[in-house]
C-alpha cells in the first residue's frame, strides 16, 4: 500500500517537473513597453557588435519607436550556422539571418528564407534600382529574391607596384590578355637567392569556388546550366578556362603548388611580398591595413579568350519565413543595407556597401587606403557574375572537392573536370538528400 | 551512438552500482523483514546513484535512442523529420565515400594499433628499470598523452611541413655518404634528396598520421606499467632457477602474466584507432583527395557541416555494429591466449 502511494506520489512529482524541463522555450513577440521584438542573428566580432549596439541599432529604434532589436551573435564565424540550426530546430528561431554567398546556398535550397518580392512591391519607399543588380543577383534563386545584400565586393587583381618595377614589367592594364597575364606572372617568378627553389611567384591560384569560376567563364565555359538541371564543366571551354587557371601552378610554375606556400595563406604571401599579383576582393583591405611595406594597386582581371569576367563575395541578411513580423523584420532588413547600414559598413571598413548612392560616393573611394585604382572593383561589377549552385547543393559541394587532385597536380584537368560534370550531373537528376 | 562506446566503462559502472544496491533490495527481501532502518538505507542507495542514472537517462540513453530513430528518417535540422526506412543504409551501401573512409580507417588501424602497442610495451619495459631518475623519465613519455590534441596536431603540422618542416629538414640533411661509382671516395649528399611532401601528398599524408599516432603512446604505456608491476618478482626468480634467458623470462613469464593488460590495451586501441577524428580534422580535413578521410571525420561531415543528421545516425550506428563485432571477436579470441591468475 505505501509502495503504491510512493509510486503516486513520485509520478505526481514527477511529470510537471519534467514537463517543465521539456516545454518549448518561447521568445516573448512584445517587450515592456509593447514594442515588437525582432532578433535579428549575425557573427559580428566584438568590435563590429559595438559598432551595432552603439550606432545602428540606437539610431533605428529613435526612427522606428514601435520596433525593438535584439542581437543574437555567434561572435565569429566558427560554429555560425550550427547555432542558427539549433536555435531553429529548439523553435526560437530569430527574425533576420545574416548570410554570406558561402553559406547561402544552402538554407535558399532548404526553402525556409522569405521572398520579399510581395514585401518590395507593397513598399513604395523602396526602390529596387538603389542597389547593384548583379549583386541582388548573387541572392535569387528559383525567380524569388531570398534577401538583401549589405556588403559587396568584386574580385579583382592586386598586384606589388614595386615588384613591377623592379623587374621592368609594365603594370597590368585594360589590354591585359591571358597571354600578357601569363608573361607578367613569368617575369615575375623568380629564385631571388640562387638556391634552385623558386622564392617569389608572379600569382597565386588558390582551389576556391570564389575564383576559379571566373576563368571558366573567361574561356567562355560555364558550370550550370541557367536551368541548373546540367552541368557543364565537360564543355571543351570550360576545360580550357579551368586548365589555364590550374596550370599556372602545374604547368608554368608561375604560382605556387600546395607545398610551395609555405603553409602561408595568398594574402599572406602577397604581404610578405612572396606573390607580385593576387585576386582579391576589397574585403582584403582590412587584413591589408595592417602593414603593406610596398607600393600596391589594383587592376582589372586580364581578358580571357572568350570575355573579362569575375566574381563576387557579399553579406547580406535573410528574413526567415516562420518570423511572425515580416513587415517589421523587412523595416530593419531595409535599414540594414540602406543608408545607414551602407554607412556602417564604410565605417568598419567593410568593402563596399550594397546600397549604390554611398558605395559610389567619395567617402569610400578616397579612404585612407585606397590605392589609385581602387574603383576597379566598382568598374569589375560590370562583368562580374554570381557562380551558380544546384538545389543538391551538399552534392555539388562534395564533387568540388574532386578537383583538389587536378590541384595537386595528380591527375590531368580535364579528366577531372568530365568526372566533376559528371557526379554533378547524377546528384542534380537525383533526390536531395 | 559514439557516446555508447565511449561510455561502455560508464555503462558498466552503472551496473555495478545498480547491482549492489539492488542485491542488498533482494537480500533483504528474502529475509522477509525489512526493518525500518534497512528500508531507509536501500532508499538511500538508489538516491545515491540517482543523479548519475538521471544524467546516464538524459545525456546517453536518450540520444542513442534518438539516434537509433534518426538511422531510420531523413533530417536537415531545418525541415520536418520523414521517415525513409533503410534509405540511409541503402545510400550509404553506394556512397564511395563511405567506402573509401572505412578503407582509410582499416589502413590506419592496422598499422597504427601494431605501432602503438609496440611501442607503448617497449617503453614500458625501458621504463620499468630501477636505475635514478625514472620517475622524471616516466614523467616525461606521459606528458603527450596529457596535453591538448589541438595544440599537438598544429605541432605536427608543422613538423610534417614539406619545406620548412623539422621532419624534412632533417631528412635532407647533408651527410658524409661512400660513393662508390668512380672508385671509392667519400661525398656529402643530403640524406634523402627529395623527402616525402608527408600532409600534402594523398600518398604520404596517412603514414605520417600514423607516425603522429606515436605521440600518444603515454596512456597505454601507463596501463602496460602498472601490469608490469603487478608480476610477482618470485616468478622471475624460478624462471632464473629454472635456466631461462632473458628472451625466455620476458616470453614464458612477463607476455602471460601481462595478457589481460595487453589485452585491455588492445580492445581500446581498436576503439580508439576506428574513433579516430581530431587529427585529420585538424590538419588535413579529411585531404588530400579524401586521403585521410576517416570513417568519423565523414560521419562528423555529414552531421556538422552537410547537416544530414539521419545520414549520420546511421554512419554511426553502422560504426558501432563494426565495433562491437571486433570486440566480442577480441572476447572470444582472448579465451585462447589471455590469462588471469
């Protein structure tokens, strides 16, 4: 009888304190003062969120007074979106995301960003043409704009004015072709102490989705179809563009192999004046700022057979589709890449900010920094292009790692690239899985 | 899933704990009465083990069940749970990368776990010599095992770096070498002129985790220590009566006397080499060309960075299938050469 109304008992104990410990934590929608909160989640480092906290975020809510922002940060990019997962899948998800073109891909294809195209046509404050189209480019998928970009840059080549000097080769310009790009990068390759190993390179030709692209289409090549239903990496120009791009290292050893960095990152090489040329975005500048001892510029990226052409990296920020307050979140998400968001950006340094009026402006252009030509990388949006990715895009990013023997020099190019086109080609005919 | 291997000790511990109390339950119920006193004790008992059973409930029954669910459906954490039945291990039955990481697992085990238990019972002999300073020497051999995996792993990418590394700059050391193409006469050569380019080369990049693999030989060769010491001095005693060599005595007495420790030694070494992850998630990612990708750094790829969570489940529960058979073959195999005293 007592063993029963123990048992009783306990249960009794029992199943409030365990449903407490179960129940979904819910975010409270409104704060004391009936403000709606929205949270919006981002991986700013310490001295960005100050940035935040002490000029954007005070600044929009005197404007917005019935809004109130939350920030949520990973602080850093390691472990970004493992928290953003968690925070979904625990049901707490935020209001606004801040994505990257790395890491947006993957949550387009999962479909759980809002399109804003019924946001935009509702809002008559809002003008679409105040942005780069190329860049809002890099944020549509499937017909639907999944958000708005913040921060921008095009790549572009930055090349050690003295080191062109010193060797007697003209610096890069309008002409340049591949065959002007390749004799430079020759000249430029050298063994400055005699000991049979190579001590300064003309190029460095780094195995990054970011670049390659951009000398595929150069030879006129692509690697989707705009339907994204084919991969075209086979195609005979692609092989050429992208053969030209690996052979710099393999072939011509005007670029460095794996080994021959040193365990030194391309821009670190470019700093300790061990590449004369890289291609880079303007995101560099803030690694640059911390010490160049030479003269530097930049330069558009050399003509390739078929066209000039590059790519971008950006920011930007997404609304997640279980927000509860679109019109709110898109309030802040257009405050975030407008005047003031694009003015923040400038502050921290960041590239170039999406919004057209303050990236074209004089406040960015003639920073401390800037080299002469800095508005290369402003000119380079003309032919600049968003690389492509497939609904499957686990898939794709796995066969990427195919070329990494073509690389290394193991295996031939264009084997590499008919193998790539082809794993590609089953996952985008298959399941997503 | 891994947590149940790793937790096997644990497991064990919980039903020694669960085991006493519940004998002392049972003895006392045979006994018919129970007195009041008796009754508060047993009480206190299972509240005792109570917060370990609860965090055991919360922290490793339930995600292996999870997880065992999870084998089952296809999950990106972002959209809702759907169940595709053996889907996963179908797919998993022709992902080349599955197949080309458990090769990569295998090719390590079997050179890594000969390696370290070699090596761990070599320097456990050498280090259970009376001679003066022992202590700092023992001292010294285990200190790898304790420091941060981390910190050894970016130690030994540098070590291994193909130009600037300590390994290469040793290797191409110049050496008086004998030359003997036009006549006898001495020349200086760099020992090896062209050294392995070890992380970088898909060829090189597992032996040279396997030679890292050494670092950590400090654990076992503890274990193989405190063995070592557990042998009664008088056994070597007879053995010297009885004419035996020094081959004979460390054969016939100390390799018996120490089987089960050499055989703990064993089945953790087999866990431990099929677990492997930190290394190549820290140095090489898996590359080049997959060459180190192991069996759980893929695993661990799905999961945290393809976010394919019933993909994963399932890698690890197949992991845990392989493991498991290895071991109960180890248990059944010990049973001929294993001897307790």
């Amino acid at each position: 009888m007592k063993r029963v109304l123990t048992l009783v008992i306990s249960v009794i104990v029992a199943v409030p304190v365990v449903s407490w410990v179960m129940k979904p934590k819910v975010r409270p929608e409104y704060d004391e003062h009936g403000r709606v909160i929205i949270e919006w989640y981002n991986y700013a480092t310490p001295e960005f969120l100050d940035l935040y906290q002490k000029y954007l975020i005070p600044e929009f809510e005197r404007t917005h007074p019935h809004i109130k922002i939350r920030l949520n940060s990973s602080l850093g990019d390691t472990g970004y979106d493992a928290k953003l997962l968690t925070l979904i899948a625990g049901k707490i998800p935020p209001d606004l995301v801040h994505v990257t073109q790395q890491n947006f891909p993957f949550y387009a294809v999962k479909d759980i960003l809002l399109d804003l195209t019924p946001l935009i046509k509702s809002d008559r404050e809002f003008h679409i043409n105040d942005y780069f189209e190329r860049v809002l480019e890099g944020m549509r998928y499937q017909g639907k704009l999944l958000g708005l970009p913040s921060d921008f840059s095009t790549i572009a080549l930055v090349y050690n004015k003295d080191m062109f000097d010193k060797y007697g080769v003209p610096y890069p310009d309008e002409t340049w072709d591949w065959n002007k790009f390749l004799w430079a990068a020759k000249k430029l390759t050298r063994d400055t102490d005699g000991d049979g190993v190579i001590d300064q390179f003309g190029f460095v030709n780094i195995n990054s989705y970011n670049r390659w692209p951009a000398w595929v289409w150069m030879a006129g090549g692509d690697i989707l179809t705009a339907d994204m239903k084919k991969c075209l990496m086979d195609d005979p120009r692609s092989i050429r563009g992208m053969k030209f791009y690996v052979n710099l290292s393999i072939k011509e050893h005007v670029a460095p192999t794996a080994t021959q960095t040193l365990g030194q990152s391309f821009e670190e090489m470019f700093m300790a004046e061990r590449a004369a040329m890289i291609a880079d975005s303007r995101y560099a500048y803030k690694v640059f700022s911390k010490g160049m001892n030479f003269r530097w510029d930049v330069a558009h990226m050399p003509k390739g057979p078929a066209c000039r052409a590059t790519t971008f990296i950006w920011g930007g920020n997404c609304i997640l589709k279980s927000t509860k307050h679109p019109k709110e979140a898109w309030e802040f998400l257009k405050f975030l890449s407008g005047y003031e968001g694009a003015i923040l950006n400038v502050k921290a340094g960041n590239a170039f900010p999406a919004y057209k009026k303050v990236a074209m402006s004089d406040i960015v252009l003639k920073s401390s920094i800037s080299p002469p030509n800095d508005k290369v990388f402003l000119e380079a949006i003309s032919y600049g292009r968003q690389a492509p990715f497939p609904p499957q895009y686990t898939e794709f990013s796995q066969a990427m790692t195919k070329f990494e023997g073509a690389f290394l020099g193991l295996e031939p190019v264009d084997v590499v690239c008919r193998r790539f086109a082809q794993e590609v080609n089953a996952a985008v005919s298959g399941e997503v899985w | 899933m891994l947590l149940l291997v790793v937790k096997y000790g644990e497991a064990r511990r919980l039903r020694e704990h669960i085991g006493i109390a519940w004998r002392r339950f049972e003895v006392q119920r045979m006994r018919q009465r129970m007195s009041r006193r008796q009754r508060a004790e047993a009480f206190s008992g299972f509240l005792f083990i109570l917060p370990w059973v609860i965090g055991f409930l919360v922290f490793t029954a339930g995600p292996v069940i999870a997880s065992l669910t999870l084998s089952f459906c296809k999950w990106d954490i972002l959209t809702p749970v759907k169940f595709v039945g053996f889907g996963n291990y179908a797919k998993m039955a022709q992902d080349p990368l599955v197949r080309k990481s458990l090769l990569n697992t295998l090719y390590y085990a079997a050179f890594a776990i000969p390696l370290g238990m070699c090596g761990a019972l070599g320097t456990a002999l050498l280090l259970n010599q009376k001679l003066s300073g022992m202590r700092l020497f023992r001292t010294l051999f285990y200190v790898p095992s304790v420091t941060s995996g981390v910190a050894t792993y970016l130690l030994w990418s540098w070590i291994f770096n193909p130009e600037l590394g300590l390994l290469n700059r040793a290797l191409r050391h110049q050496v008086w070498w004998l030359d003997f193409s036009k006549g006898i006469h001495w020349k200086i050569v760099p020992l090896v002129a062209n050294p392995p380019k070890w992380l970088a080369d898909p060829n090189w990049a597992m032996p040279a985790l396997i030679i890292m693999s050494l670092w950590g030989v400090g654990g076992g060769m503890l274990i193989y220590l405190a063995g070592l010491q557990g042998i009664p001095e008088e056994l070597y005693e007879a053995a010297i009566l009885d004419g035996a060599n020094n081959v004979q005595k460390f054969r016939y007495v100390t390799i018996p006397m120490l089987s089960p420790t050499i055989f703990f030694n064993l089945i953790m070494s087999i866990i431990g080499a099929f677990q492997v992850f930190g290394a190549a998630f820290i140095m090489t990612g898996g590359g080049p060309m997959n060459a180190t990708l192991f069996y759980v750094l893929y695993l661990f790829q799905n999961a945290f960075m393809y976010f394919r969570m019933g993909y994963a489940s399932a890698m690890a529960w197949v992991l845990f299938i392989i493991i498991l058979t290895l071991t109960l073959i180890q248990f059944r195999l010990s049973r001929k050469w294993v001897h307790y005293q």
